[in-house]
C-alpha cells in the first residue's frame, strides 16, 4: 500500500484515540483537492464551498451573479471574480487549516467516542 500508514489496515473501531483519528482522515480537507476545486472553477470560487461547507456557497452565487452581470453591464466586472480568486490562491492553506480544524474538534470533541475496549482493565494496563 502506497501512501498510506502501516496502522491504516487494522479496524480500530472499537473507540479511542485511533476510531477518533481514522474518522478524521477520513473526513478531513485534502489540499490537492482544495486546489484542484479552485483551478477547475475558478470564477466561481467552488473551491470554498468544499472548504467551507454551507457557509461557501453564498460566495459562489455572489460570483455567479458577478459573471451574469458582466454579460449585460460591462466585461470589466470580471476583474472583480478574478480579483477575488488571486486573493484566495494565497489564503487557500489558511482556509483549508481552518476547515481541517473545526473537522477535527467535531471528530474528536464528540461525547459518543468511548475508550477502546477494557481501556481500564487492570490485567492490560499494570
């Protein structure tokens, strides 16, 4: 297996620290997708609602109605969407920590992750 850690294979399902990280990989943002969202939709900014979830998509459609408008008022309010997205470029690994952090205070933050199994067993922990 190529790219992915020796501890990835086992089932650690039972709870605990390793139930509670295997979810957050799982979950977490990938950069090279971040960046792939922004290079393939670049002026609509798609790339925050991958990153940002709900709280995303009121950037997309306020671009969207960028681009519809330059096509009646004037293709210079396109700069604007562009503008927008050179800006991003440079706040897109703040943006994806940010995502990957709030990713990882629901995971392990959660009030149903138990400890694995016989976690307080005398026997395994002398």
């Amino acid at each position: 297996m190529i790219g992915k850690p020796s501890w990835a294979q086992f089932d650690f399902e039972g709870g605990g620290l390793q139930a509670a990280q295997l979810a957050y990989r799982r979950r977490s943002r990938k950069p090279w997708v971040a960046r792939l969202w922004w290079l393939l939709l670049f002026p609509l900014m798609a790339h925050r609602v991958y990153l940002q979830g709900v709280r995303g998509w009121p950037w997309v459609l306020g671009m969207l109605a960028l681009v519809v408008v330059s096509g009646f008022v004037s293709p210079y309010v396109l700069v604007l969407p562009v503008a927008f997205q050179v800006a991003d470029v440079f706040k897109l690994d703040a943006m994806l920590s940010e995502a990957n952090r709030r990713i990882r205070q629901e995971v392990f933050l959660r009030s149903d992750v138990a400890p694995a199994p016989h976690f307080d067993d005398p026997a395994l922990n002398p």
